[in-house]
C-alpha cells in the first residue's frame, strides 16, 4: 500500500491519515521525514534525548493530524 502512495504530496498523505486513519499514509510521511528529523534531534540532543525527541515529534504529528490536514490550510 505505501508504494501506492507514492506519488502523493505530504498534504494529501496527512489528510489520508487524518481523516481514514491510513496507516500506511502515516508510515510514508515517517520514511520520507524521519531521516530529518532524526538528523536534527540528534546533532542537539544526547542519544537518548534524540529517541525520544525523535518519538515525541510523530506521536505530535498524530494527535494534531487532524488540525494540520484542515481544508483551506496549507501544508
């Protein structure tokens, strides 16, 4: 299902799991975004603090998925 994807922007993959709770929509925006954000957390944070870090950044992504992929907003 994530090659399916593929082709999708971010915008339309974050209302995919906004609004169907797609689960693959989800892991797409983590593999194209996670080396980043992993990069980022840990260059300033401890390895430890960078996992964490690193996990609290999806878990936010998920809980406001929803106001993020709001019509009319861009993304």
């Amino acid at each position: 299902r994530v090659r399916e994807l593929g082709s999708h922007t971010d915008a339309e993959l974050l209302r995919l799991f906004a609004r169907d709770r797609d689960e693959a929509a989800f892991e797409l925006l983590v593999r194209r975004h996670g080396p980043t954000v992993w990069g980022v957390c840990s260059r300033l944070l401890g390895p430890s603090d960078a996992e964490d870090a690193f996990q609290a950044t999806f878990l936010t992504l998920v809980r406001k998925a929803g106001s993020l992929a709001a019509p009319g907003r861009s993304a």
